[in-house]
C-alpha cells in the first residue's frame, strides 16, 4: 500500500479524552474514532491489526479441533429466560423489542443460544466430544465505558462451547482451550498468565483468566514471577492426548497466579520473597467449566452408552479480540509510538523513501515494494513529498516491526538501511538481501 493512498488520519497532539497509552496511541495512529460512548469506528489500519488477531484465534481454534459457525448479535429474551439468566443477569444487558413487541437483547454472551442449538440436533454421545466457536460483536452496556476499546460497550468477541458426555470429558475440553489460548497469545508476542479467578455471572466452579501484565491493568494481580518465564515455544501438543494436555496445564498453573477475588494471602505469603510479585493485569480471555448449568434447564440431553438420557456437561471460553489490540499495544510501546510483534502487525515493513522524485531513489522504492509483494509481504510505502523527520514520526508511530529506508546516499553505495522498531538498530545491505531477511523473519509467522 502507498501511503499517498492510504487513509491513515494520524494526529500530531495527543488527545485530551485518552486516559490510557493504548487509548491514546490508537486515535493518534489513525485506527480508531469513537462514535458514541464505548463505541467505535474501525479505521483500515485498527481494522487491519484486528483482523489479524482473529485469523490467530481461528487458527489456533482449528488447530485445538474446534468448529466454527457464527451466531447472530440480537437473542430472544426466552432462551435466557429458561436458564434463568434473563433477569438476573443485571443492567449490562441491552433489553429491546421489536415491532411485534417481542423481547430481545443484544447479545453479551451465547450460552443460552448454542445450548437451544445443541439439543436441536444432537440426542446421542456418539456425537460427542463436539466443541463450536463464532467470533462475534457483542454489547454490554457498561455503566462507565472508559480507556479506549480495552472498555468499551461494543467489542468483538471469541467465544466457544463445549458439550461432553460426563465431567472428565469435560475437562479435557477445559484443559484444550487452556493449551489452545497460551498458543494464541504466544503468537500474538504476548505473556500470558492464566490465573484462578471468579466465575462472575456466567457461572461454574472451574475458571482462568489470562492477564496480560500492565501498569493500566484494571485487576490486581499476586503472582510468581516464574510463571513468566513459561513458554509453549514450537512444542508439538497432541489435543487428543489427554496426559500431555493436563501436563502442559499443570506446568502453568501450579506456580501461584491470582486475581484479587480469589487471592489467597497464606498461599502467596509461602512464595520464596524474590519471587513474590503483586502487579496490575489486563483481562484478555477467560476459559469456564460449568457443568450442566445451562443444559439441565434447558434440556440439552443424549443418551449415554448405558442408554440413559443424560444433561451434557458444558464449559465457555472466551477471548477479547477487540480487547487484545489494546493490550498489546499497553505491552508494547514506547514514547515514540506503538511497536507491533510480527505476528499481528498491520503491514510487514515500512518502505522510507528520503528523496521522493530522485529518479534512483523512486526507482528502488518501487523495486523492493514489488519484491515484498511477491515474496507475500506487504509493504507500507511512504512516497509522500515530505521531510524525511515526518516519515519516520509516521512510521515510529504506527509501530511496523521493520522499516527500509532509500536514500541517493545509500543507493550510491549499493545499499538501503534495514531498521528494527523494537531494538532501533540499523543494518545496511543490499535491497535483496533486505527482502531476504524479512522473509526469514515473518517465516515462523506465516
């Protein structure tokens, strides 16, 4: 993409309403505009790094042998109020009627509609294990929407649904989605936590959270700072062996993480001193098993292998895609701008060119945007008439992992100059050999 043809609104002066860096760098970058309170815009570069964040979580659904479909925002009212949910589920919930005057909401969650969907068309455990997912936009209609989309009342939302046979079944389902989230997140170059937390109004004994640490965080945190250190990194997890899923949850649950609603002061105060932390967290997904919560009241039943009709055991599992862009970016900025990991950045590298209409330097530009495009990677070319100062403000700002910068000087000597946002170190070499090394970066990501 040419920059001169992009629209990229990027502000100079840090807006007065932003409380938060994530908030803050994403209106000045040009990826959102706020339309009403919580709710917001999605500019082609916010827009972009989203989508980018949701072809992670497919991926990594799929992966975990998850299905996806996709479900509609708007519910009826008697589907919740079979599982009791619709009065007691509180003010959040965005309650309508239609012109027929039938009750409905805007959906925050779809325990209740993947349940009515379940015991339509499924009546034997032979159908089971069975595990479906959509991603969609959910409302909840919070009392004060604040710091940007990391609260905001509309937010684009992964939730999946499990339904198993008995309650091991289940949480074998549990541990899967744990195994699948730190993958996901890994790939997103994000560390995080899965921490015992409270089940809230979706319900359940068994629950994670996984923080994100961050100053801006809204939960408190008590942790070992070794679990930091944990990491999937490129091991093979079979999600059919049941064994090596429960290790590889057990491995990152057993060093102490918890928010504050289930913090436990004598279980934190026996953690060895140098490893004892308290910290603020961002609430990025949380995984449930429940039960038969939601299928006992609302008959989602199959006859087991004895031959009786029995309440399906269910769990949830959410992921905050929306909630994710603004997490990565408090996790990883600087005073310059945002600076994306590869795996979610909105293009793979920004092209500089310091001297636009010197023929040479138009000419290699033009020749190294053509060469990323036809190795798969997609370049962001600066061919503005501006000062070269500008250029890299823009680029600092919107946070491309790496930057190639043209120049007559360069061109001279046969080389342009390979720059990392993250580190700011600089290397000169040949065009090809910059398109080379991009490909070799992005190859573990693509």
């Amino acid at each position: 993409m040419r920059l001169s043809r992009y629209f990229l609104p990027v502000l100079k002066e840090n807006p007065s309403e932003a409380q938060i860096v994530s908030h803050r760098l994403m209106l000045r970058a040009g990826m959102i505009k706020q339309q009403a309170a919580g709710i917001y815009s999605w500019l082609p570069m916010g827009f972009k790094v989203l989508k980018r964040i949701e072809q992670i979580v497919h991926e990594e659904q799929v992966r975990a042998g998850h299905i996806p479909l996709l479900m509609p925002t708007l519910q009826s009212a008697d589907l919740w109020r079979e599982s009791g949910r619709y009065d007691a589920y509180g003010p959040e919930m965005l309650r309508i009627k239609d012109r027929h005057d039938r009750e409905m909401l805007y959906g925050p969650t779809n325990e209740e509609m993947i349940t009515d969907i379940f015991r339509s068309h499924v009546g034997s455990y032979k159908d089971l294990p069975l595990t479906l997912y959509h991603i969609q936009w959910k409302f909840r209609d919070e009392v004060r929407p604040r710091f940007g989309v990391m609260r905001g009342r509309e937010f684009l939302m992964k939730d999946g649904y499990n339904f198993d046979v008995d309650k091991d079944a289940a949480l074998h389902a549990y541990n899967r989605h744990m195994v699948s989230y730190l993958r996901t997140y890994e790939r997103m170059g994000l560390t995080a936590i899965p921490m015992r937390a409270d089940s809230g109004p979706i319900g359940g004994d068994d629950t994670h959270e996984f923080l994100v640490l961050a100053q801006t965080g809204e939960s408190e945190v008590f942790f070992d700072d070794r679990v930091t250190t944990l990491t999937l990194g490129d091991r093979a997890v079979d999600y059919d062996d049941r064994e090596a899923v429960a290790a590889v949850c057990e491995e990152f649950t057993t060093l102490y993480a918890r928010t504050d609603e289930t913090h436990d002061a004598g279980l934190f105060e026996a953690i060895p001193e140098e490893h004892r932390k308290v910290a603020r967290g961002i609430e990025v997904g949380q995984i449930f098993y429940f039960g038969t919560k939601y299928s006992e009241p609302m008959g989602a039943v199959v006859v087991n292998d004895k031959g009786e009709r029995v309440p399906v055991h269910m769990g949830s599992h959410g992921i905050g895609v929306s909630r994710l862009l603004g997490a990565i970016i408090e996790a990883s900025h600087d005073d310059k701008g945002i600076i994306w990991p590869e795996g979610v950045t909105p293009f793979h590298a920004g092209i500089v060119n310091l001297k636009q209409g010197d023929e040479a330097a138009d000419a290699a530009c033009e020749a190294l945007y053509k060469a990323l495009a036809g190795v798969g990677l997609e370049a962001l070319y600066d061919d503005r008439n501006d000062r070269a100062g500008a250029k890299f403000a823009t680029m600092d700002l919107i946070g491309l992992p790496w930057r190639i910068t043209v120049g007559p000087r360069g061109l001279a000597k046969g080389v342009v100059e390979l720059t990392s946002r993250r580190t700011g170190e600089s290397e000169e070499m040949t065009p090809e050999a910059a398109v080379a090394r991009l490909v070799e970066i992005y190859a573990p990501h693509r």
